[in-house]
C-alpha cells in the first residue's frame, strides 16, 4: 500500500543521462552474462500537484506539510539511479461543495466526488482505521478539489484524491496510461521543479480529463555469470565505480522499457547515435548476452494495472530482451511461463 506521505523523484531525458559517469569506469567480468530484472520497490505520486506546488509550501498547514515532503523525496531520488514512468489516469477530484457523510455505529466515510473534465457527480465509500496517535474516535474531515484532510484530535491527515483511489476499494479503477519512461538521476532535481521539458511538454499536451501521476521505481538486478557480479568486485566497491556500473544497468534496462511501452522515440540523429554507441558499450563491456525484464508493482494497491499505447494493460509484463544494432529489441512473454508467481 503507498503512504500517502512518501512522493515522487526527478528526471532526465533520455539519452542525456548518459554523459554522467563519464569520467568512472568500473570493473567487468569477462564470461558472458544474463540479467534478471525485478521490481525492488515502486511509489506513485501525483505530477499534477508537483506542477502546482508553491516554492515555499506552507508547513504549519497538513496540505503544505505534505507537499514540502513531496519536494524533500524528489531531491532525494534525484540522487539515486532510478527510473519511472509518467502515468495518465481518469480525472477525480473531490466535491468541496458536496455532503460528507458517515456510516450509523462505524468508520464508514462516504466522500462527494466529481468524475471527468464533465465533472460529473459521483462518491466513494471508505472504511477508516483510528490511528495509533488518535484522540478522536472520529476525525474532523475537510474536502479540497484535491485533498481530503482527516483531524484525529492528536493526529492531522493529508490524503490526495489518488491516494485515496490507490488504496480504498472503489468502482473508479482503471488502467494506467505509460507515456513517457525516463531515469530520476538528474543533479539539478529538475522534476522536484517541476521544469523537466520533456515531462513539462507532455504534461501541457494532455486533455484535461487525464490526471499525471509519476510510478518511480527501483529496479533490482540478479546477475547469472561464470564469473559472479561485477559489482562484487573489490574495484568497484567505490562510489564512482558502483555508481558508473549502476548506471550502466539503468541505461539498458531504461532503453528496453522505452521500447516496450513507447515504441521507437523520435530523437535527432546525433542523439540517436550517441544511444546507440551507448547500448553497444555497455552490451560489450559486460558481456551481455541478454535480459529479462519482470515488471510487476509490489504494494501498489488498486493501481497496479499498467499498460499504453503499445501494450494491453496488465499488473505484470515479462519480457525478453537483448541489445543489438544499437538498440534494445524486446519481446513480451507469456507471464504463465514464468515460475514462482501467478
């Protein structure tokens, strides 16, 4: 399950994070070697809210609290080889001007809704527990477009529209819409924000009736190799060298994303061609033969169905995949032929 409090990270256009780990080289193993690709852990936090949040958020104020976090983990991941995903949902906000109302004898909250760029009237029942902090045994409950903020008394909670929808059971799920794939390395924390162009032109294109979220995740790496893991390697336990070899891993598995849920990105020939000398470096200088790609979200309640313009949604994608001619070539998989998981 997300907590409501946990936000997002920053970004990078593709292929400009390459030139960062220039000036480290680490260690490669010589036997040739295949990758197992999972999912370590995956968060969603709402783009929209980035895009609007003030430079300064107000942090004697639960709303403000929550987006001065929001900024915090953005400029934490920006330091991290991470990746994520741009994620387009139904628009749902609250209805400040409908009637909040409660369950006789229980915790049963029903929230006024408004569905669509129509704002069409709608509402959603949901179950509250009494945190541990609480003095209440019901809270006071206050309704922004956006937010909805529960006052325990000992305890003030900040809950946007899509976390509720993320975690409550509802009969507003629906798939998410991948539309950009990119990497959260970015030392200028650009998405924190708010001024990643790709991410920034994208965002102004979409109809009003989509909401922007960012999925960001990390990614965890099994190594099969005759000759163990490079990142084994007393030569790479340094930060540069770890961090080069990191990023190695996250531009191929980052590139073969891009092609399974994008399709071909349109780049400019001299980009094209430094993606493709990268690709091939890094297949080369770890012999790798090739990778398989697990996507499936860990906790992430009722948002776990992923899919795009390419790809029917689903809650896991396997893939198969390998670098050749300067490109990731991936192929999806029948997610039954893969042991261990349903």
């Amino acid at each position: 399950m997300i907590n409501p409090e946990q936000a997002a990270p920053t970004l990078r256009p593709y292929p400009e994070q390459f030139a960062d780990f220039t000036t480290h080289t680490p260690e490669h193993t010589n036997a040739p070697q295949s990758w197992m690709v999972t999912v370590a852990d995956a968060r969603y936090h709402w783009y929209d809210l980035i895009a609007g949040f003030p430079e300064r958020p107000d942090i004697h104020d639960p709303i403000g609290r929550y987006q001065r976090r929001t900024q915090f983990e953005l400029e934490a991941v920006a330091e991290k080889h991470h990746l994520f995903f741009a994620v387009t949902r139904p628009r749902v906000r609250f209805d400040p001007a409908g009637a909040v109302q409660w369950g006789f004898f229980s915790l049963k909250l029903t929230l006024p809704l408004l569905v669509g760029a129509a704002q069409t009237r709608d509402s959603l029942t949901i179950e509250l527990k009494v945190p541990f902090a609480a003095t209440l045994k019901k809270p006071t409950v206050t309704l922004t477009p956006t937010f909805v903020t529960l006052n325990w008394g000992g305890l003030v909670e900040a809950l946007s529209i899509h976390d509720i929808l993320q975690t409550y059971p509802n009969h507003l799920a629906a798939p998410g819409h991948v539309v950009l794939v990119g990497q959260t390395r970015d030392p200028e924390a650009r998405l924190a924000k708010a001024r990643l162009p790709a991410l920034q032109k994208l965002h102004a294109q979409l109809d009003d009736d989509r909401d922007t979220l960012l999925l960001v995740h990390s990614m965890d790496i099994q190594v099969t190799c005759a000759d163990g893991d490079a990142a084994d390697l007393p030569a790479n336990a340094g930060p540069g060298a770890a961090e080069a070899l990191r990023a190695e891993r996250m531009d191929v598995v980052e590139a073969a994303l891009i092609r399974y849920f994008e399709g071909a990105r349109a780049m400019s020939p001299e980009r094209r061609k430094l993606a493709a000398a990268r690709l091939a470096e890094v297949r080369d200088a770890n012999s790798l033969a090739q990778f398989t790609i697990d996507f499936a979200l860990p906790e992430a309640g009722n948002y776990d169905l992923l899919g795009s313009q390419q790809v029917a949604a689903a809650p896991r994608h396997l893939l198969s995949c390998f670098i050749a001619d300067g490109e990731a070539k991936v192929s999806a998989l029948p997610v039954a032929a893969a042991t261990g998981k349903g």
